[in-house]
C-alpha cells in the first residue's frame, strides 16, 4: 500500500510518499506526477520519500525518469537514498 500526499503551493508541487512504491502504485504515483508536470520537465516537482520502505524495480524506473526529468528529492531515509544512488550510478 501507498499512501500519495500532494500539495501544491506556489505551483512547485511536492508529493509525500508512505508505504509500498511496488506494484499498481507505481501506476498511481506516475498518474499523480503526470497530472502535475502535464508531460513537461519535472524540475519544479518535489519529492517526499522519507516514507517509502520499499522501492520495486518499476519503482525505480519511475524514480530514475522523473530524477532525470530534474525532479528534487527532499531528504530520503536510508533506504531510499541506497536506492537513488544505485540507479543514478547505473546512468
């Protein structure tokens, strides 16, 4: 399970993430990020994966296309911050 928070102020959008990005959330999550980058960069999207537990491969593809697009990650737990590290060394 995963539990998708937005809020939108100034119109830099930031997504909480808690729980499970596995799965069909992986499909959620990325409907919630292309309804607010609307298929352009993602540099102005910030990303709250202080509580994500656990990250699938598709999770991943997800993370790496929006951390290339220039999405911002806000301080991710331990977890998480192996994870990014794995895929931007995998680039």
């Amino acid at each position: 399970m995963l539990k998708i928070t937005v809020q939108n102020s100034n119109g830099s959008p930031k997504v909480r993430l808690d729980g499970k990005l596995a799965g069909e959330w992986v499909g959620e999550f990325d409907k919630v990020c292309q309804s607010l980058c609307c298929g352009k960069a993602a540099r102005d999207l910030t990303l709250d994966l202080s509580g994500v537990t656990f990250v699938d491969g598709e999770g991943k593809k997800l993370l790496s296309d929006l951390l290339d697009r220039g999405a911002t990650l806000k301080e991710p737990q331990l977890l998480v911050k192996y994870i990014i590290d794995e895929i931007r060394a995998g680039r």
